[in-house]
C-alpha cells in the first residue's frame, strides 16, 4: 500500500509524475537546488587542461549554483525525453551516390524546439495547482550542466562516455531542467555505474575521451564537426562521412543495447536528412540550406561546416565522380576553408583529374593557408602517380 503524501509538495510531485507521460516526458526527476560543489573542481581542471569546446557557459559560478539563474530556488525538476536510434528503411550509400550522416540528436525536428515544448507543458501544468510558483526552464543552453542535474535527480548515472545513462532508457535521451522555488522533496540519485566497461573510451575515434567520464572537447568527433574552419588531415580522416555530431560512443555501449525508442513522433528522421546524398549538399545556397535543414539541430552553425564536412566525406569515401564539382568549387568558391579543404580532399580522391584540378588551383590561389594544402595534395598526387 502506497504510504499517504506527508505535504502539500509531496503530493504535488506525485501528480507531476503520474501525467509526465500525457505531457510526452518520458522520465522526470527531482532534486534540490543545493550549489554543485563537487562540479567546481571538475570545471576548473577541464578548463586549465583546454578541454572546453567554447560552447559552455563562461561563468563557472552560474554553472555550479542555480540560485544565480533563480532567486529563491529551492528545487530543480530534471526531465528527459527519448529519441529515435534506429531508421526505417535507410538509404544506402553508393557509388557516385554517396552519402553523409547526421547524429542521431539531429535525426528529427530540433530538440531544442521539443523539449521547449514539453517543458512548456510541464509549466503550464505546475502554475495550474500553484499559480503563484516561479519557475525558470532550460534546454541545453542554460547555465547549470544538464547532466549533473539529470544524475542526482535520480535520471540516470554519468557515464563514463560522458553521457547519461538510464537503467530504463539507456543514453539515447533528451535533458531539460527547471529550476523552481516550490520545495519538491529530492529523488534519489542511481547508484548503478559502467563497472569496469571501457568499450566508450577504446572506440573513441580520436581519443578524445581522455579518461572515464572526461572529455577533450577540443578533438571530440562531435564538436570538430561544428567548428569553423579547416581541420587537420589526422581528424579529417577519423571524421569520415559525419556531417553532424558523432554516436560512436552510445552506439558501442552496452548499455544502450536493445534500447530503441520510436514514439516520439516530432523527433522521427526523414532518412534524406538523416543520410543525405553528400555531393547536393554542395550546392545549397544559405536559402536552401535553411529550407531542408532548417528545423534540425544541426542547422545552428549554418551551412558552411556541413557542406566543409560533405567535401570531407567524398574524400574520404575517394569518390572520383564529385573530381568535376570539387574543381569547379576549387577555382570559384569565395571560402577558403573550403578550397583547403577541397585540396585534402582531391589529394584522397587521386588520380589525374585529381592532380591536374590541383594544379589550376595553384596557377590562381592567393591564400596561403590553401596554397600550402595545395602543395601538400600536389606532392601526394605526384607520388601516387610516379
């Protein structure tokens, strides 16, 4: 027999969660808004060591006390909301057809949007039984970490892939915090861990997973994908046919193993965004980019590092059918990142067209930075070729 709620809050909390599933939430958590101390050390070394990927929010105190975010916190409300990891009937790459991929958080409608919309829900639902409750919410962008909220509100564990994971749910989820001044009694954090697992940190692509729960954003897969610029031909090469993100990560962890989900119907891939075909992309004006990728999430650096990470990705695959469009970019495209990217690119593909693409470029390119990846691609096309 369910023992009788001892206040007001109690209640209130047994009511949020019992309509969780109505409001499309999957899971939901409670904690206090004590300050994450043990977060500050964490924070501060991972910034000395360079780890940071810029993305965060620069003010260490912010992300470690929710009072600063709102007066008068007394408890945080941590929700997660699953997304698709698996695709119906998804296209296939082939020859002269090549294609990209998205990670799997950019599979359907942006997650900011949905899990806006969930929290709104969750809002609106709270004020209808205490009108007067001050609530702030917070969709990735907020100050406080997502995942430290989502571990001691009893969501999941922190991974040693850095992501976390539910015993229910596994990593493929969507976090969100609210920060209120109502006084929820706290849930308990999960005691369950990877145990001795390493499989995350051995399949890491570049190695950014620098130890158990510790990440080099700097060289993780995921944030090279969103900078801007041109990359190294080490990562480049280890970023593959990624346009967005990288799940290598969640997919080899077992914990993740038989957990697909597929009812959250606004967060359904459309496969021809999800894998699109890699030379269309070079085309896109910023127009049109906007009209197909728009409404995802991996639209919000823009078009220039997906249609950079495209150029990587024919390289890479030594598709010898894009040689005639990546000339053309070559000799025209105002971009340098993309020259330069296209110079490694052609040096992957080989071949004559290759070289002598290469060559033109040479006769007319005045940035230094493409002129010496220009050089580089010759000398490997010529020794290809001797």
């Amino acid at each position: 027999m369910i023992p009788s709620p001892t206040s007001r809050w109690e209640q209130l909390k047994l009511e949020i969660k019992a309509a969780a599933p109505s409001l499309g939430i999957d899971d939901i958590g409670f904690t206090t808004a004590d300050p994450f101390l043990f977060l500050k050390e964490v924070l501060e070394e991972h910034r000395r060591k360079g780890y940071e990927s810029g993305f965060e929010e620069p003010d260490l105190e912010k992300r470690i006390n929710p009072s600063l975010t709102l007066e008068g916190a007394r408890s945080i409300i941590a929700i997660s909301v699953t997304y698709h990891s698996k695709m119906e009937n998804p296209p296939k790459s082939e020859p002269g057809q090549y294609r990209g991929i998205m990670a799997r958080s950019a599979w359907g409608r942006d997650y900011h949007y949905v899990l806006r919309d969930r929290m709104q829900r969750l809002e609106d639902f709270i004020h209808e039984r205490v009108p007067e409750a001050r609530i702030e919410s917070m969709v990735d962008t907020g100050a406080l970490s997502d995942r430290a909220v989502a571990q001691r509100a009893g969501i999941g564990f922190f991974g040693k892939n850095c992501a976390v994971i539910s015993p229910t749910l596994g990593s493929w989820i969507f976090l969100g915090d609210m920060i209120t001044d109502i006084p929820f009694p706290p849930d308990t954090p999960v005691t369950e861990d990877c145990g001795t697992c390493t499989k995350c940190i051995d399949a890491c692509p570049t190695g950014a997973l620098v130890g158990p729960g510790q990440l080099n954003s700097q060289i993780c897969v995921s944030f090279l994908t969103q900078t801007k610029g041109m990359l190294s031909d080490e990562h480049m090469r280890k970023i593959g046919n990624r346009l967005y993100g990288c799940d290598t990560c969640q997919i080899v962890c077992p914990k993740n193993k038989g957990k697909h989900w597929n009812h959250q119907e606004d967060l359904r891939p459309d496969p021809e965004k999800a894998k699109p075909l890699l030379l269309p992309m070079l085309d896109l004006s910023n127009k049109e980019f906007k009209q197909e990728f728009g409404d995802t999430s991996a639209a919000w650096r823009g078009k220039n590092p997906i249609q950079r990470n495209a150029i990587i990705a024919l390289g890479n695959f030594k598709d010898k059918s894009a040689v005639p469009r990546l000339t053309e970019m070559l000799l025209k495209d105002v971009r340098p990142m993309i020259r330069g990217t296209i110079a490694w690119a052609l040096s992957r593909i080989g071949g004559p067209d290759a070289l002598a693409a290469v060559e033109r470029g040479l006769e007319r390119e005045q940035e230094q930075d493409v002129i010496d990846r220009l050089i580089e691609a010759k000398r490997i096309l010529e020794e290809e070729s001797a």
